[in-house]
C-alpha cells in the first residue's frame, strides 16, 4: 500500500492495521495535518478497525500531533474500533503522562503486546 512513504509505513496482519511512522520529528503542522489525514481516511474504510500505532522511531512530538492523535482515537471508536500506541520513547511517554492522555489511549511496549491487547470482535457479532 502505497501510502506517502515519506511519512508513514502501514502494513496489514490480518484485521490489524499497524501504522509506522518514518519520521524521527513530527514536529511541522503541514505533515501532522497530513499524516491525520492519512489515518482517518484509513479508519472510515474500515468496519471496526484494529489499529495499532507504533511510535518506535520517534523521538519529538509536537502538541499538535497530539491533537491528531485524539482526533483519530474519536473516529475509531466512532467506527466500533480498537485503537493501540506502542513502542514509545520514555521522554515522550513522560508528555502522554503529564498530559493524563495514558489514561485516553491504551499504550503497550511492544507491537506484540498491542496486538495480544485486542478484544474479540467477532463475539459481540454473533449476538
């Protein structure tokens, strides 16, 4: 998928959607409002979606980006979806911490813990 390899990476595992971002700095606002672009078009083509953001390569996060970031968290659960962070870097946990977003957003270590982290979906369906 060929989405603006500048900016993020993003793969599929099944009905997961991991999101990478290629960017040590999200720091301008023209990207940050770029990149939200990017990922609510990618959660209003999903029914439910699972996503999970992976921050392992970021080092600096402007507030803007933060701003993104609950926007995007909104029009997930709006869709009956599953959003997860990872791999963030302890000085910007310190802001997601000092900011109470941790208690907003499920932050997990690890791609693979985020991924364990999901709730069945297909149970509530079946109802």
């Amino acid at each position: 998928m060929l989405q603006d390899a500048a900016r993020l990476k993003i793969t599929r595992d099944g009905e997961i959607v991991l999101v990478e971002f290629t960017h040590r700095k999200i720091l301008d606002e023209a990207n940050i409002a770029e990149i939200g672009d990017q990922l609510v078009a990618l959660v209003e083509n999903e029914h439910r979606p699972k996503v999970i953001i992976s921050f392992a390569g970021v080092d600096h996060l402007s507030s803007a980006a933060l701003g993104t970031l609950i926007t995007v968290n909104n029009k997930v659960r709006n869709h009956d979806g599953q959003l997860r962070l990872c791999n963030i870097h302890p000085q910007i946990f310190e802001v997601f911490v000092i900011t109470k977003l941790n208690k907003l957003f499920r932050i997990y270590p690890t791609i693979k813990e985020a991924k364990e982290s999901f709730e069945p979906q297909s149970k509530q369906s079946a109802i």
